[in-house]
C-alpha cells in the first residue's frame, strides 16, 4: 500500500470510531412508564445504575438533599450495593436493588438517570431527566412543584447510560463502552 492508501485507511478508520463514540452522546430513550396505582400522594421514582457516572452525580445529590416529605420516593438501583443502599434508606427514600431487564420490564426504563413522577391517581405525570444536562443542577423538585401545581412538565433529555441488554448492543455494538 502506498503512503495515500495508508492514510485514507486511517481516516476512514478514525471516522468510523469516531461516529460510534458520538452514539454515547446522544439523547436516550424516555421512560415508559406504566400507571401506578393510586395511593393518594405524589411519587418520584429515581432509576440509578451505580456503574453509570451521571447516576452516581444524582445518587450523591440524593444523598444531600435527602428524600422530601412532600411525595414517596423511591431509587431503583441497578448494580448497586447494600451499603449504597444503606444510605438512601437512612436519608428516608424507599430502595430497591434490580437489574437492568427489570427496570426495563417492570418500570418501562431503558436509561439512566430516569426520573418518573406519579399522580396520587397513579397516572405518569413526567418522565425524564433530573436535570436539562449533566452539569447542571437536579430539577426534580422543581419538575414535582410544576406537576403538582397542574402544569404541564416537558420531558428533559436522558442523557446518561443504557442498561437494558437491547439498548446497549444497539448503542454499542464494538462493546467499546459497555
């Protein structure tokens, strides 16, 4: 090969890895959520994967903040551990370890971080993001204070990591990520 057909074989390479790695930035897919039933009180449901940096950002968050006497809340943890789980419940939230298949088929969740808020009805009244964009500060208080007031809430990007098994080959085929 010759010094031209090396190069071109370097780029068309590059550009290649180079598409693939921009798929991981990328909005995911939204919860879909089924309706809960109806237990007379808001309820905001936190999907967390412990090996995905953004859930970990909104797990110390959490942690911060603490759960709101305003509504029921509970974290969905994926790969997390009984320590983790050890500290949510002692800042007041309900905690449940799963794996990524039943969060995608018991709660409708393919991504993480996924925020989903339930009307004391049980009807999905967001589903979503924590937060417009990683850097930024958490909005689910806010998104709850909207929904509760009547307000339509706009679901913000997930803008995380996959963890159904489908959404990660989708996404990641060379298994560079996952």
């Amino acid at each position: 090969m010759t010094g031209r057909g090396l190069i071109a074989l370097w780029l068309a390479a590059n550009a290649v890895m180079g598409a693939m790695l921009l798929r991981f930035h990328q909005p995911l897919p939204l919860p879909q959520p089924p309706p809960f039933s109806a237990s007379g009180r808001w309820r905001l449901l936190h999907a967390l994967d412990m090996s995905c940096p953004c859930s970990k950002r909104i797990y110390e968050y959490l942690l911060e903040r603490r759960a709101t006497r305003d509504a029921e809340e509970r974290v969905l943890l994926v790969r997390g551990d009984a320590h983790e789980e050890a500290e949510l419940l002692g800042r007041g939230f309900a905690v449940a370890r799963i794996d990524g298949e039943e969060l995608q088929s018991r709660y409708g969740i393919v991504a993480v971080p996924s925020l989903v808020v339930h009307r004391p009805d049980g009807s999905v009244a967001y589903r979503g993001a924590h937060r417009p964009r990683p850097h930024l500060a958490p909005a689910d208080l806010g998104i709850l204070a909207r929904a509760r007031s009547g307000q339509a809430v706009a679901p913000l990007p997930v803008l995380g990591c996959a963890v159904s098994r489908a959404l990660r080959e989708q996404l990641d085929p060379l298994g560079l990520k996952y």
